[in-house]
C-alpha cells in the first residue's frame, strides 16, 4: 500500500537515550533529504541524502556522541518540507 501524502511523523522514543526511531512516508519516489539540527539551526547530521521509493520508511538515529538537549529534523522530499 502507497501512502497518499508525505509524512515525517514525530521521533520515537522522546526523549532518547542513545537512539530514536524516525518514521516517513513518500507518496511518490523522491529525492529525500532528512537533517538533523541543534537549536540554533546549525546542521548536526545528515541521516538520508538519496532517491527513496514511495511508501513506508523508517530510520534509526543513534546520538550517544550528542550532547543533551533538544534536536530539530527537517525532512525535504520533492515539494515537502
């Protein structure tokens, strides 16, 4: 089954230790950019960076080499952001 919209859903766990779960959803294929940034905007971590199938995804983030704190994901799929 194909979603019908682009998702990124929240990260779970949350709050983490040492790693969360992402979860996403293309309804078509795409060029799909997942980014993970600190609070003042500066990029920490690029999880995906290539053209990804329509459907379910999921990822793994594992940060046991991060500070606490608080992160921000920013998924850019086609027109999505």
């Amino acid at each position: 089954m194909i979603p019908d919209e682009y998702l990124l859903s929240p990260a779970y766990p949350n709050p983490f230790n040492p790693s969360t779960t992402i979860m996403f959803q293309l309804p078509d294929e795409s060029n799909v950019y997942i980014n993970i940034y600190d609070l003042q905007g500066r990029p920490i971590e690029t999880l995906v960076n290539k053209k990804m199938d329509a459907g379910y995804h999921s990822l793994a983030w594992r940060a046991s080499n991060m500070s606490s704190g608080m992160y921000l994901i920013r998924m850019i799929a086609d027109d999505y952001m």
